[in-house]
C-alpha cells in the first residue's frame, strides 16, 4: 500500500437479520393457490379470529403496520377466490397472510457503500457536514436491494452514524408514471422494434404520457391488429416491458431515512439492485438531483440503469439508452464538462472508459482512459464511484483486482477540462484487505461505490469482502501530492 497516513475509523456495519419486510409468498400452481384458499374459506369465523389474531402477536412488533401489506396480498389472490359470499376483512387479512412471508433485506450482506452530502444540512455545526450513504443489502436468494444510512462528519472529521430501527418500509409503486416520448422511443428502435406497430402506439402519443395513455394507445392497436401477427405481439409485450421498467416510487415522509428500501419490481431487476453509485449532480443552471446507476440483475442478465431523486423520498427508475449501456460500473461525473455529461464505465470488463453526451440517460462512443498497469490491478481494473472534483484534477478512486482475486482501491486524476487526460496515478494500492477485512462472502475484496471530500479529507466508505462496511478517511493534499507524483 501507499505510505499514506490511512485512519481507520471504528465504525463497521454489520448485516442485521432483524430488520425484514414482508412480501408475496404465492405458489405458482393454479391449483395449489386454490387449495390453501378452500383451508382457508372452510374454517369457521371465530377460527379465522383466533388465527389472525395469532398472526398479530407474532409479527405486529416486527412492522410499522402489516394489514396494509397482508390486504395488498390478499388482493394478488383475490381472483382465485372460488365463492360469491362477502369475506369478512378478518377472513381477507387471514388470507393475505396465508400468502405472505418475511423478508430479511440485508441477512447475507450490507455492502458496496456510496456517500454524498445531504440535502438538508440545517443544525450541522460549522465545519460539519450531513452525508447520505447507499448500500446494498442481499439476503435470502442473493436479492439485492438499496438501503439508506445518514449521519454526520464533525469539524474534527469524527464520523457518527444516526442510530436505526428495526423497521424497514416499501415504497407505494406509483400506478400512474409518467415517460419521455424521445427516451422511449429510442430504447424501443435500439431493442430491434422500429416497426409499423411502434409507430402506431407512439406517433398518437404526446412528448410526455402517463401509464394509462400509453396503455390506451396499447389496447387500441391491438384491437385494430387483430388477428395479431407474432411481431406485432412481441412489439406490444416489449412496450409493456419497457413500461415496467420505467417507474416510480415514493415513501412517506413519516419514515426514518434508515427505514426506506429499494427493491426490485421489475422483471429485469427481479434478482436484484446491485451497486448503486450516488452523485450529487449539478446542472448549468444550478438545478440539484441526486442520481445513481445501478446494475439490474433478473438472474441471467444484467442492465444498468438510472435513479432520480431530489429528496429521497419521491424517486425515478429509468431505463438508460445508447450503444454503450453495458456492462457494470457507470459513474456519472458531477458536473457537465464544457456543456456535456460525462460518465465512467467499464465496457470490457478491463480497462476504464470515459464517455460524453448531451442526454443524461443516452450513452455512446465510449473510449479507453486507463488499462491496468501495475501487478495488484494486472486482472482489470474499474470505478469505485463517480469521480471528485479537486483544484488539481478530477480524483477517481478505483479498484483492481490482482493475483487470487484479490481487490484493492487505488486512485488515479484526470484533467479538469478534458477528463481524458490521465495526470496522475498511484503506483501502489490506497487500500487492501487486512486481518479480518479478508473475511466473508467473497474473500480478500475491499470495494466502494463512492466516496466524499470533506474538511480536507477523502472519506471512503468500503465493504469488506461482500459482507459488512467500514470508513477510512485520507488526508487530500497528502493523495493529490502522491498521485501527481505518479504521473503518467
């Protein structure tokens, strides 16, 4: 490692089983969903009282409040109810809950941290600054969600975290979004679909629709299509699936920060949200939105896409557009760069590309900016989070992966005015794993999806071998010093 002087802060977060969310537990056989729903239609009313009531105890301290959740469910089922008697709300909660299950977010891992300054930086004392973390939380199945962490940095570069419930809360999936007229009709003609059947849903469309006009425009060209052609109906199921997943979420202002969860709803997300790194990104006319990329998994494919936020509370899930929207790893630069955004990537699982572009959420022409180098990196090499701005350069801390596949975080400092230019480069890793870091889901890995500068240091949080998370913070003028000192 560098001769840098490296504090390690005695903060570690630690995956904590107790905090889980309740989802579908619904088989896939017609006949067996029809079968727990006749157990259930045949008990007696005082039965169906003293089973919920039983479902109470157990679970009512381990969620805000779950009738909600279990009536949602008995909605999934409903259609499968085979009697025209009313059901008592008991007998529907009861049901619901027949077709429920817990879900512990983060039992596996909390990890792959991103970090940026709050939005509300009210009552931080002078020199201080609130942060917001992201993490990823996997559990049963190697699902990966988002979770959130705050806390704060004092003036003398102490960290704290704010202390968190065992509650965790879904957000309500907003049943009516909205999408870009342009953004959709390029990711449809980069899937293949530039047909007569995309143009007769999107043509009749305005420049942004909601959910329901879009599917009105569906449904009238189906029918105007009948009998449909397999072209047409795979056109129509791609729509659909775009639709899907493009969406958005919001919670309740009455939930903790700690206590929001992202997880997957679309199909291609179905396996997880993996590795989102958090930007706070400044426009040219000063306008602030909090963004993340993040690679969705559905278990055979992975797609990187985009989250939007302002306030943590009301998100965007966007599908990305472009040729070069591949691969894990994009990191979106702070700023535009002479009037055009920016973004790290990893095209070949390799090397470090940068590329350009006018739209935010359309990527192309990406070009090589670093290859592995030194022994530790030999492997590949890629991001560990949107780039810092510095008066020396723009600081990239990354990552390699070297001999027994062994991570470390490494920097290197691009140009200011043309991030193409590589000015300097640490010859020896920022960070490996020592003793215990070494230790957990996959070994020997110390990785990070973003990090800060603040009071003159670098703070980096960082997972530990795909398991838990830990900060070190740098002295900034000591690493710029080192990197300059490597330069290229």
């Amino acid at each position: 490692m560098t001769s840098l002087a490296l504090r390690r802060h005695q903060i570690v977060l630690q995956p904590e089983s107790a905090r889980v969310i309740i989802r579908p537990f619904i088989p896939s056989s017609a006949q067996r969903l029809s079968t727990i729903i006749g157990r259930a239609l045949a008990l007696t009313e005082d039965e169906v009282e003293k089973e919920l009531a039983a479902v109470h105890e157990d679970f009512d301290a381990r969620h805000y409040d779950i009738e909600p959740v279990l009536m949602s469910h008995f909605a999934k089922v409903k259609e499968h109810v085979f009697t025209q008697r009313p059901l008592t709300r008991a007998r529907q909660l009861l049901i619901g809950a027949l077709f429920s299950g817990e879900y512990a977010l983060e039992a596996a891992a909390l990890f792959n941290p991103s970090i940026v300054p709050h939005p509300d930086q009210s009552g931080v004392p002078d020199g201080g600054l609130r942060f917001i973390m992201s993490l990823r939380a996997t559990g049963e199945g190697h699902i990966s969600s988002i979770e959130f962490r705050e806390g704060t940095i004092a003036p003398d570069g102490q960290i704290e975290l704010t202390p968190v419930s065992r509650y965790v809360s879904l957000p309500e999936v907003l049943p009516n979004p909205s999408y870009r007229k342009r953004s959709f009709i390029i990711k449809l003609h980069e899937m293949g679909f530039e047909n007569e059947c995309t143009a007769a849903v999107m043509d009749a469309l305005a420049t942004s629709f909601t959910r329901s006009e879009l599917a009105d425009r569906v449904a009238s060209v189906r029918r105007d299509s009948l009998p449909l052609s397999s072209d047409t109906r795979r056109t129509l199921e791609c729509i659909q699936w775009l639709a899907d997943s493009n969406y958005e979420l919001c919670f309740s202002e009455k939930l903790a920060l700690a206590e929001r969860i992202l997880f997957p709803v679309s199909t291609n997300e179905s396996n997880g949200i993996e590795d989102a790194r958090f930007v706070r990104l400044v426009d040219d006319d000063g306008a602030v939105t909090y963004c993340a990329t993040y690679t969705a998994y559905n278990g055979r494919d992975i797609l990187p896409q985009f989250i939007e936020t302002q306030d943590f509370l009301h998100f965007r899930v966007l599908t990305l557009n472009g040729s070069a929207v591949q691969n894990k790893g994009m990191a979106l630069f702070p700023r535009r760069i002479k009037g055009r955004y920016a973004m790290l990537s990893r095209q070949d699982d390799e090397n470090l590309f940068i590329m350009f572009s006018d739209n935010p959420h359309y990527w192309s022409a990406p070009q090589i900016i670093l290859r592995p180098a030194a022994a530790w990196e030999s492997v590949k090499l890629g991001n560990c989070g949107s780039p810092i701005e510095t008066e020396a350069g723009w600081l990239v801390i990354t990552h390699g992966v070297g001999a027994m596949r062994k991570y470390c975080i490494g920097a290197v400092l691009l140009d200011l005015d043309d991030p193409t230019r590589v000015i300097g480069r640490l010859r020896q890793p920022l960070l490996c794993p020592e003793g215990l870091e070494r230790e957990g889901y996959v070994p020997n890995v110390v990785y990070s999806c973003g990090s800060l500068i603040h009071g003159g240091q670098l703070i980096l949080p960082y997972a530990m071998s795909d398991k838990a998370t830990a900060f070190v913070s740098v002295p900034l003028a000591g690493l710029l010093k080192t990197l300059l000192e490597g330069a290229v």
